[in-house]
C-alpha cells in the first residue's frame, strides 16, 4: 500500500482546467448544450465529491438533468460500506445498457468507493462492456482529462491506481443547496475499524491547510450560505499531519470566529479522539450548532475491542456527560452496528443499555455487513441472520419511542432555526439539531433567515412552531 500523501500541483490542476476548456470548445462547435446526470450514492462525503465532479463538468460546459434517459454522460458515484450499497449499483449499471442504447452518444462513468476496491473496480471493468470510464477516489481531480480520453479520443478509461490519496485545492463546485455548504476539511481514514471498508479506498488521513478551509468558508459566508458542515471521516484527528500546532477544536474555533451570520457544524467524530476542549470551543462559541453526531458502534466493551475502537463504554458515557454538563441543549445522534461477529445477545443488550441511557436525538442503525478485505470479515459469525434482523427491530422499536418523547419534550421551547423552505402554507425550518420545523406563516422573503421559533405541538416527524419575534 502506498502511503505519501499526494498534493496536486497547481501546474497540473492548471493542465486539467486547459482540457476542460478544450472539451467545452468542443461541445460549443457542435452547438450543443449537453446534459449530465450525476448519481450519488452514500455518505456527505460522497455527495461533497458529487459536487465537485458537477462543478468540473460545468467548466466542461455540461449542464446537468436529473434522470439517465437521455443524458450525454452519466457518472455514478458509488459507496462501498455496505453489501445492499454495493448490489444497488451493480443493478443499475446494468440497466443502463438500454439508456445508452436509446440516447446514441451516450457515455458512463463509475467512481466513488467501490471503484477504490481493485476486486471490485475489475468487476466492473470486464462485466459491463457499456461502462465508458472508471475511476477511484483519488483520481476525481483528473476528471477532464478522462473525458477527453473517452470523449475525443475514443478510448476508454480505467484510473484506480493505489495512492495514499490527494489533496487538491481549488477545484470547481456546483453545489445543491443555497443555505447549506459541506466543506471537507480533510480526507481519508487511518483508524481500521475491523469492520470498515473506507480506510482501503479512501487512502490515509490528509488535513487541508487551515488558511484554505478558511478562506472557503469566508467565501461561503460572503455568498450567503448560512450553514456549514465541516467535513472528514474523522475530524477529531485533523491536523496530526501537517504539523502546524493547529488541532480540530482550534480550526473549529478559528472558524466559528469569522464574521457574518451562520452556523458552522461537523462530522464525523471518533469517541477515542473527541476532547473536552472540542466541547469547551462549542460551548464558547455561538455559532456553532449544538449538535454532535458522535458514533458508538456498540455498547460493549469486548465488541467495542474486536471492533478496533480504542475507547470502551465507559470513557464514552464520559464524554456524553461531560458534554451535556457544559452544553445542557446538545443534541447527540449516533451511528450503531447490530450483529457484529460473535455479538450475543447479553452484549447486544449492552447496546440497548446505553442507547436507553444516553437518549439520543436521534440513531442510524444498522445490521454488520461483512466486507472483504477487512479483519472483521474473516470472524466467525455463527448468529442467524433473522437473530440479527430482530435484534435490529428492537433497537429501532427502542430508538422510535426515545425520538417520539424527545419530540414532546420540545413543546412549549423557543429554539433557534434556520427557515430554508416553503410547504403549502407553512415555512419549513431546521433547529439546530437537524429538526424539521413547521411554521405557521408563509412569509416567503423569511426563507434563508435564522429566526426564533416557538414550538407548540409535535408530530412524529416534525414540530409544529410560531415564529418568536
Ligand atoms: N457493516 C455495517 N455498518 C457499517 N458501518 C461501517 N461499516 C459497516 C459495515 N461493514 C457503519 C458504521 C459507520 C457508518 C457510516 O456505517 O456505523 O459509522
Ligand atoms: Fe470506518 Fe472507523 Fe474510519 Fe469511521 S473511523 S471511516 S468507521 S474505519
């Protein structure tokens, strides 16, 4: 495996803008718009990427459609953490034979974290013929020069070679939403999580400068983007390669102290790396949300081991509370895995435990599925599957009524929101923890303003609210 991390010169970024003007040139002698369908599957990092790759594709003077049928290039962004992930695309690139058989021209790409795993990306290669081009997440930034390739030379393309990975700064962006920004703050994972996949196609941890973080949010803030999400598998460990002094809750800080009205959030965190002074920053600092997304995989302590997880559940209730204890508001979600190799059911209950305690906001199960390649696919797992799937609804059974009480809780509180839509005759708005809102007046020039809002009643999916002032 390599393991040096790779930044993309300017030189060679410049190379890659000169062929996106060559291919827009291109498109334009033929008097032709044409039209890409961009399909993300997967985590916010993904979709991150998907925004980068639009924003290439625009510079290569593609506009964008929201369905295959008829599209000149479609780019499939693929994940890879789970098995249903992984089978999901593989049955739609293979309906994509007849798109491209209705729509002559038609060309096809394949990135993302299933074309980082060689078994997989080979695969793909040599069953589906119709598959114009391939390449791995470290290979994004060199899109133009695969469609040139593909495009205008008539070749096609197959970009998986193994790297550490790349930073490359100051690529183009499309983004989807207006009020919401996700700004990656670093890339690639170096924890192997014996269950986990994404340290093999994501390359090893890489910061970006804290001056270019920076300078992107200032930007965003400037277009009037009022809510950021640092990005990375694991912030809490930002800055342990660039060696400049600079850890997460310090960029976190530095962050939150620029000026302009919004509201700065992050994901993912490891509990083994989460500081106390991660939550101090939060706690001093205003803008940033009340919310923290803080996975626990499990509640016991010889599954947390087997799990490569660093920390037990003790020192993880540790951080919960110290959290709750300096920020009495915070919102904390979690992701969970049911039926990890060997898991019985007394340390199943573990998990039940603490999510019983803890009482999140809100949880994301879900049922262990074994990636080959990682230590944990190679355990013995003697649990049936239906064992599995009922431990699963137990835990989502738990989690519901936890969530429906929480809900309730809110009523008669008057909570920050960001109000980013209209719905019939209501305005729809999100609390700082990730809430939908409600509210009771339509006054559309409201839209993209942060606004007081009184929650009087509750539904199972969303609260009901007046705005405040
Ligand atoms: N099986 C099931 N869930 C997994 N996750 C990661 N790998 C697997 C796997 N092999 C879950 C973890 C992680 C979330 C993004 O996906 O809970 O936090
Ligand atoms: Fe996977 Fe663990 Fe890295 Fe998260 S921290 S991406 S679960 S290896």
């Amino acid at each position: 495996m390599n393991t040096k991390t790779t930044v993309i010169s300017e030189a060679e970024l410049r190379r890659q803008a000169e062929i996106a003007q060559y291919i827009k040139e291109f498109w334009e002698k033929q008097g032709k718009t044409p039209v890409a369908f961009v399909d993300t599957y997967g985590c916010q990092q993904n979709e991150a990427d998907s925004e980068q790759i639009r924003g290439i594709l625009e510079t290569c003077g593609y506009g964008f459609t929201d369905t295959a049928e008829g599209a000149d290039l479609v780019v499939i962004n693929t994940c890879a953490i789970r098995e249903h992930a992984a089978q999901r695309v593989f049955g739609n690139v293979g309906a994509l034979v007849h798109t491209k058989r209705r729509h002559e021209g038609q060309k096809i790409f394949i990135c993302g974290c299933m074309m980082g795993k060689p078994e997989i990306s080979e695969r793909m290669k040599n069953s589906y013929r119709h598959v114009d081009g391939i390449f791995s997440p470290h290979h994004l930034w060199e899109l133009p020069e695969h469609l040139y390739r593909v495009l205008i030379r008539h070749r096609k393309v197959y970009a998986v070679a193994d790297s550490a990975g790349v930073i490359a700064e100051g690529l183009p962006v499309v983004r989807t939403n207006r009020l919401k920004a996700w700004v990656s703050i670093m890339y690639g994972c170096n924890n192997f999580c014996s269950y986990c996949i994404v340290p093999y196609v994501r390359g090893r941890e890489r910061s970006r400068r804290p001056e270019d973080v920076l300078e992107e949010c200032r930007s965003l803030i400037a277009q009037g983007y009022k809510d950021l999400t640092l990005l990375g598998q694991n912030v809490n460990s930002y800055g342990k390669d660039l060696g400049l002094g600079v850890d997460f809750a310090d960029l976190l800080e530095q962050v939150a102290q620029l000026d302009g009205e919004f509201t700065v959030r992050f994901m993912t965190s490891h509990p083994k790396d989460a500081s106390r002074k991660l939550f101090d920053v939060m706690a001093a600092n205003d803008k940033i949300a009340r919310q923290f997304h803080l996975p626990f995989q499990s509640g016991n302590d010889r599954i947390l081991k087997a799990m490569n997880r660093h920390y037990d559940s003790a020192q993880y209730r540790a951080l919960i509370d110290y959290g709750r204890s300096v920020m009495p508001e915070i919102v904390f979600t979690s992701d969970v895995i049911v039926g990890f190799p060997g898991e019985t059911e007394a340390e199943f209950e573990d998990t039940l435990r603490l999510v019983e305690d803890v009482r999140y906001d809100a949880l994301f199960t879900f049922i262990y599925s074994p990636r080959p390649g990682t230590p944990a696919a190679e355990l013995p797992d003697p649990t049936p599957k239906e064992e599995k799937s009922a431990r699963f609804e137990r835990l989502l059974a738990l989690q519901n009524r936890i969530s429906e009480e929480k809900h309730k809780e809110y009523i008669g509180r008057t909570l920050r929101v960001l109000i980013d839509g209209r719905e019939d005759d209501c305005l729809t708005a999100r609390t700082d923890g990730g809430r939908l809102v409600r509210l009771q007046t339509a006054d559309e020039t409201r839209i993209g303003q942060f606004a007081q809002a009184r929650i009087t009643d509750a539904t199972t999916w969303s609260l009901i609210g007046e705005l405040a002032e």
